[in-house]
C-alpha cells in the first residue's frame, strides 16, 4: 500500500513539475507574440464582482488598447491615455485633467499591458495546475494561498497564444470587498483606428518650438498639467 502511495505522489510531483516548466515555455511564446507584432487593436472588458450582498452585478468596463510600431494609446470612459515618440499625454475626462510629460519610445515598449499581466504571473512558488484545452484555449491554473488572489485562470489561444480571458478569485475577506475579476480580450482588426493622428498630441495641446503648451479650445475648461522641460504658455 505504502508503495502504490508513493508511485501515486511521485506522478503527482512529475505532473506539476511538468505543468510549471510548460507554463514557463508558454508565457515565452505568449511575450514573443505581443513583442513581434508591430500593430495591437484589442478590446478588454473588465468585470468586478464585489462580496458585498447589495451589489448582486458585476462593475463592467471596457479597454481599448491600440499599439502601431512603438506607439501605443489606452480609452476607457473616464481615460485616455497614450505616448508617442516625443510625449506621454493622458487625459482624465471625469476630473477634467489634461497631463503631458517628454516621453521617448524605448521605454513605452516595456508599457504594452498584456505582457505585463504576464509577467505579473511568473512568479516562483506558485503551484501551476494545466486543465487542457477549452474551446480552443488552452487553461491554466495559478495557486498560491499567500496572495490577495490565491488562484487565477489564465486562458490563451492554443493556436496564436494570444491571451484570451484572466479571472482573479480573491481571498474570502479581500479589504475591499472584491470577489472576483475577470478580464476578456478580443482582438480587432488593426486596418481600422490606427492612424498616426491617433497618437498625436496635437488633438488635445499646442506645443510650439520652445516647449511652450496650450489646450486646445475645447478643452478650456481642463486642468492642465506639464512635466519636466514643458513650460506654460
């Protein structure tokens, strides 16, 4: 008996072992994805779902990220933000804040999310359970019982290893109040919406040649904020 056990718990280490060392190859192939394409168009619909009885539905919200060669932009209903090759712009419309810093692209490229999700995810200690494939994704299962999330689902696409869905299960009594997080991705057509004048400064703020900033006329009413090397005009 004490032998069948110990054949039974050996599999079970050669498995997860295996699982880890899958999954260490698989995030490789998923950053070389994102690294290697020069155009991004996704959509990312976040869902909350708080432990709080009185809030029975979830808090929805949707992303849109576009990437076109080192440039990258973010929307949201209360945000925009994105960088060029010469500034980082964002633009925080509930507040009415207009912010605008010097910005260089070989930094941006270490800012594109989703390989940050996965970076987020590789981390030593954790116990990596492989589920198969759904639906032409593959699933893995992250635990680790000291985190604010203890487990997370990590779905990619078994063909494109593009990711495809993340859902984060929080701690029984999360501070503040969150239950669970999933974020969805769908990938849109990068012929559409990807103009350079989508990642220009210039739809919010007049810069002249002396680093002298304006806000355009529409955006009067915004608070208006500069980095280093940028002066009020």
């Amino acid at each position: 008996m004490k032998n069948i056990i110990s054949v039974l718990l050996l599999i079970v280490l050669i498995n997860a072992s295996l699982s880890a060392q899958n999954f260490a190859e698989d995030l490789v192939k998923i950053r070389q994805t994102y690294e290697s394409q020069d155009n991004w168009h996704i959509s990312m619909v976040t869902k909350y779902w708080s432990t709080n009885p009185s809030d029975s539905k979830p808090f929805e919200y949707t992303s849109v990220i576009k990437k076109k060669g080192d440039y990258m932009r973010m929307d949201t209903d209360e945000l925009t933000i994105f960088s060029n090759d010469k500034y980082m712009v964002t633009c925080q419309k509930t507040n009415k804040v207009l912010a605008c810093q010097k910005h260089d692209a070989l930094s941006l490229k270490q800012q594109h999310p989703v390989p940050a999700i996965t970076a987020l995810l590789d981390i030593e200690g954790q116990e990596i359970i492989y589920k198969g494939v759904l639906d032409q994704q593959q699933l893995y299962v992250i635990k680790n019982e000291k985190s604010r999330t203890p487990t997370i689902e990590f779905y990619f696409d078994e063909n494109t290893y593009r990711m495809t869905k993340l859902v984060y299960h929080y701690q029984e009594n999360d501070p503040e109040e969150v239950n669970k997080v999933e974020i969805a991705m769908q990938y849109l057509n990068t012929s559409k919406g990807l103009s350079t004048a989508n990642f220009s400064e210039k739809q919010f703020l007049r810069i002249d040649p002396n680093h002298k900033v304006s806000l355009l006329d529409k955006y009067q009413d915004y608070t208006l904020v500069l980095g280093d090397g940028l002066d009020y005009k």
